[in-house]
C-alpha cells in the first residue's frame, strides 16, 4: 500500500512539474496541484480568476502535456482550493 501511495506521489508530482512547465511563470505560480485521472487533467488553482486563465490557455498546452506524460488529455478541469500559504 505504501508503495502506491509513494507512486501516485511521484505521478502527481510529475504531473505538476509537466504541467508547471507548459505554463507562464505568473501562472504556473498559482498552480499547486495537479493529477491525472481517466484522460481528465485536474488542476488545483489558488483562485477563480487565474482558473479562468488556465481554462483560457488549456488548448495551448494540452497536447504538448499529453506527449510529455505520456497519456491523452480528454478533458481538463480546473479547482479553486486555497492550499493554505
């Protein structure tokens, strides 16, 4: 069990960095979460507003994240959570 966790860790890292990477600095700032999940890319944003520029920019990077992690990216869906900084 320890080991899954430690590679779904790994993963979502991965994404993050993937997806990070894809982004303008300003953006990819206020990006603090991200995971894969059934083709959908979930994104953990720190408000609506730089949400709305993600979900702007999403066809921009998609296909260059999808060849990067290896996975089609069907669907991208954007969540504002504070993640407490």
């Amino acid at each position: 069990m320890l080991r899954r966790l430690r590679e779904g860790t790994l993963e979502a890292n991965r994404t993050l960095a993937g997806l990070k990477g894809q982004l303008p600095p300003e953006l990819a700032r206020e990006v603090w979460g991200a995971v894969m999940r059934d083709r959908t890319l979930i994104v953990l944003v720190r408000s609506a507003a730089w949400g709305t520029r993600l979900r702007y920019l999403a066809p921009r990077f998609n296909d260059a994240l999808a060849a990067e992690l290896g996975s089609a990216i069907e669907r991208v869906v954007v969540k504002v959570r504070s993640d407490g900084a």
